[in-house]
C-alpha cells in the first residue's frame, strides 16, 4: 500500500504543481496586457503546459479570474474588521482607511488599471469589480458612521467614494508625480474638508404629546 500512497503524493503534488504555473501565468498576462486579450493559447505557453490542461483546472473564465484575483489580494493589505478598532472618531476611521486603500491600489495596480477599464467589457470581470466596490462602500460607511449614524449625506458618501478609489490613486501618482504619501495626504485633506463642510447630523424632532 505504502508505493501506492506515494504515487498518489507524487500525482497530488504534480497537479498542484500544474495549477501554480497555470494561475502565475494567468496573474502575469493579465498585469501585462489585461483580460480580453489574454487566450488560453497564451496562458498554455507561458505556464508550458497543454491547451486542454489549462481548461481542465479551469473550465470557465470565472474559475480563472477568481484563482488569479485570489491569488494577487493574497499579496496585497487587505480590508479587514479590525481596521476601525480604538479608532472612535471618524477623521481618524477615514485617515486608516484612505492609507489602507491607497496602498492596495499600489500593490494591484498592473490588473486594476487593465479592470477599470475591463469591467464594462467583461461580464466575469464586472462582476468581481462589483463585489469589491460594495465592499469598500461598506468600509466606508463604517468610518463615517460615528459622525452621521444612519443620516449619512449621500452626496459625501459618493465623493469619499470616488476620492478613494483606484482612478484617484492613479491620476494623483501616475499622472501628477505625487508620492505615495503624499497622495495619501492629498485624499486625506480633501476628505476632511469635506468633512467640515457636510451639515452636522441633527436630533430626530421630538413628538409633542397630546394632552390628556
């Protein structure tokens, strides 16, 4: 039974192996030249493995990009509950998570300038661009949340929204030279003056009672 078992290992370990190449090649391509233009001819070659075989691990475009988006948030910071803890105030809920984003942007940056452009193109794409764009409103709603609860102005939530996405982080880093601290202290003061300038969260009016 022993040799038998060590075949299987040996079998195991070879497919795990094959997957590897096939997702690192995927996670290459796409940084390089995006997802419409990538074949699986393309992932076959760079990975060195049959055309069949790529299809075998991934028999559809959504298995693919979720291995190969799977595995570049693997290396990147990652939002997570404990981003606002022992932050009560909602500058500093904000400034955490300006910092945090901008440096996910950074590390995605070779696929997020392919997806934000993609995602209208490519259904399978869109879809994983959808999910991350409601998870970062929902992180964005719990900075701001201290301040305004559930009156939260929607004209704030949209502009936080758009300072803090990855076309944002580009235009000030690629575009306009800035470093990356200083971008992130670029999307900070505009956040905080626009803090400043959002109408404080008022008391809910009381009910007169009716006299009896």
């Amino acid at each position: 039974m022993a040799p038998r078992r060590y075949t299987s290992q040996r079998r195991d370990q070879a497919m795990a192996d094959t997957r590897r190449r096939i997702v690192e090649a995927v996670v290459a391509l796409h940084g390089e030249q995006g997802v419409q233009r990538t074949s699986y001819a393309q992932i076959a070659q760079r990975a060195d493995v049959a055309v069949p075989t790529v299809y075998k691990h991934f028999p559809d475009l959504t298995e693919l990009l979720g291995a190969c988006i799977g595995h570049t948030a693997a290396s990147a910071p990652t939002l997570t509950p404990d981003l606002f803890a022992g932050l009560d105030d909602t500058p500093a809920r904000l400034d955490a998570l300006v910092a945090l984003l901008f440096a996910r942007h950074a590390a995605l940056s070779p696929w997020l300038r392919w997806a934000q452009h993609e995602a209208a193109l490519v259904p399978e794409l869109g879809a994983h661009a959808r999910h991350g764009h409601e998870r970062d409103l929902r992180f964005i709603r719990e900075a701001l949340g201290p301040r305004f609860g559930t009156a939260l102005p929607k004209a704030l939530l949209a502009l936080v929204d758009i300072l803090t996405r990855y076309s944002a982080w580009e235009t000030l880093t690629q575009d306009r030279g800035l470093s990356q601290d200083d971008a992130i202290a670029a999307a900070r003061a505009a956040i905080a003056a626009l803090l400043d300038a959002a109408p404080p969260r008022t008391a809910l009016p009381r009910i007169a009672k009716t006299p009896s």
